[in-house]
C-alpha cells in the first residue's frame, strides 16, 4: 500500500546505495508494494545476486513513538531467529544512519518462494500447524528487558511495559488524530482495568507480531512448505500469546486452529480464561495501531477505508469483552 513513509529513489540513488554497501551496482530493479511502512525493492546486482532493499521513512517525518529505528529492531531480530532456527530471509548489511541518505537501510538475500498472501496452496492446514511450530521457537527467544527497548518503550514488568507501549500509542493521537470508539482517556482505563493478568508474564520473550499471510513466504517447488517469515520491524519483548494476534486478525483463536496445534508441538499453551484476557488486550492494541498509524503514513483512501473500518468494529467488540473481564475480575 503507497504511504507517505515510503522514500522514493531514482535509479542513480539506489545504485549508489547498493554501491556503498555491497561493493557493486544494481542492474535492475522492482519496487515492492506490499508492505505499509519502509520502501522495499528487489534488485538484480551487477554480479548476478537477487537482493531486496529496505530503506526506512524519511529522518525527519515524525513517526509514532514505538516506531522509532524499526529497521534497526529488525536486524537484531533476524539473527535471533536465525540462532533460533526460525527460517528468515538472510540479512546481508544493515546500515544505519546512512551518511548521504540519512535513515536506516537493510540488504537481505531475495527469496525465492511467493507470499503466502498471493496464492492459495493446497495442504494450508499444515502449513499453519508448520508456521506455529516456527512461532513457538521464535517466542522461546528470551530477553533482558520487556517492551521495545529500540523505540526506549520498556518496563521491569510485562505489565509495567505493555501499558506504556499502549499510552505511548493513545498518546500519538494528539498529533494524529485518529477515529476511536471511545476517547483516549476512556481506552487507557480500560487497559488499566484488565492488566492485572499480565503479571502471569514473568519471562521477556521475542515477538514478531506481524505473522499475516504478506509476511509468510512460501516454497512451491515441491509439497508447500514455509520458505521464511519476514518483516520483524514490529517486534517487541513480551508475551508469547501476542504471537496469536495477527494470524487471526479481525478473527479469534480457535482451539482446532492447526496454529495451535503446531505450537503446542514445541511448548506447552493453555487457553486459560485469562490468557484469552490477554489476547483481548493484544488485539485492541493492534486493532488501535491499525488506526493511529495512518496519521503519519496517509493511506489512500480507497485502498485503506476496509483496514479502517474492520479494526473500528473489531475495536469496538474487543474493548466490550475486556470491560466484562474486568468486571468478573471484581467479583
């Protein structure tokens, strides 16, 4: 989808870029527009590599607060999963405050399969029950502190770290004015009212939170398998529950959902009625991303009116459940 946050360079400038980083030239090149945010091309080099660029938004557009340096998030999450055994497209060069661009940019390996958002592969059960397994060992990745230390959004505890990722996001809404079933104010109570299930998450643990089918790379060559998960800007330090989110956006986890199955291959998962709070919580977080961030990034209308209009009303039936939790919580 265009966006406002997608740089645009000539040929002379992507050139140049690659030139700097990779010691060669492009010799073509495809802009890739799947993605909301970063600028993406694959590029042919000069010496024969496929390769994929992304160049991160402007230094001086003011983005929101948790996306500070998510290429840089990104990085550090690729080599994580890798150690994890997580399949990933392969990170070439990451270049951080380029000198004659500015911003951040990353070179990683083309893929060779296709999104799994493009095509509609036979065998898609298995294929979610491999994608949970992958999931299950991302998430057993551990860290130090809970939050989006790159953005410096964090807490000593999960619930301590997901709140301020949460008013830092209702926050945003001062510059970017954003259609919210309830004022600000109103939303951060009720995050406030359902977060004491949060202390359950004692552990920091690596979450992708952007696992929809765009950011599902398939190999077709043979029966389908997962060729790698991409797009780890999102990322954050917390609940492995929040890995539920987006592969069932706009919907709901069932229990005979094979990406539980495929999870609960790797790590044990109980849907406990308070890990369903969680996930609550998880989705009005997301479901409120989907709403502010059009502030800085300015979608088409045309193209971005469904995506709004969904998460307003999933927003909405999400919010009314957490009240309800809070309330049996009480007594």
């Amino acid at each position: 989808m265009d966006s406002r946050t997608k740089r645009r360079l000539s040929s002379a400038e992507l050139d140049a870029l690659v030139r700097r980083a990779l010691g060669t030239g492009v010799a073509a090149a495809t802009e890739l527009t799947d993605g909301y945010a970063n600028a993406v091309w694959r590029l042919r080099l000069a010496d024969g590599r496929e390769v994929v660029l992304k160049l991160s938004p402007p230094p001086d557009l003011d983005q929101l607060s948790y996306e500070r340096h998510l290429l840089r998030t990104e990085a550090a999450a690729i080599g994580l999963a890798l150690e994890a055994g997580v399949p990933v497209a392969p990170l070439l060069r990451a270049v951080f405050d380029d000198p004659v661009l500015g911003g951040d940019h990353l070179l990683l390996a083309a893929l060779d399969g296709v999104s799994w958002n493009d095509v509609r592969p036979e065998g898609a059960g298995e294929l979610r029950r491999e994608l949970g397994r992958h999931l299950a060992r991302l998430n057993g990745v551990t860290g130090e502190v809970f939050g989006y230390p790159q953005a410096g959004i964090v807490g000593a505890t999960w619930r301590e770290a997901f709140l301020a990722m949460v008013a830092a996001l209702l926050g945003d809404t001062e510059r970017y004015p954003a259609p919210l079933p309830r004022p600000a104010a109103e939303l951060m109570a009720v995050f406030e009212a359902a977060a004491p299930v949060l202390d359950e998450v004692t552990t920091p643990r690596l979450v992708h939170f952007d696992v929809w089918p765009g950011n599902v790379f398939l190999d077709l060559s043979g029966p389908p398998r997962i060729e790698a998960i991409i797009d780890h800007e999102r990322a954050f330090w917390g609940d492995p529950l929040a890995e539920f989110v987006t592969p069932t956006i706009f919907g709901e986890l069932a229990e005979d959902d094979p990406l539980l199955a495929g999870y609960r291959e790797v790590t044990p998962l109980e849907l406990t009625p308070a890990a369903l709070t969680r996930i609550d919580l998880y989705r009005a977080y997301l479901y409120l991303i989907l709403l502010i961030e059009n502030g800085p990034r300015q979608y088409p209308e045309q193209e971005y009116a469904r995506v709004r209009d969904l998460a307003i009303g999933s927003l909405a039936r999400v919010l009314d459940r957490l009240v309800r939790a809070s309330a049996r919580a009480l007594g």
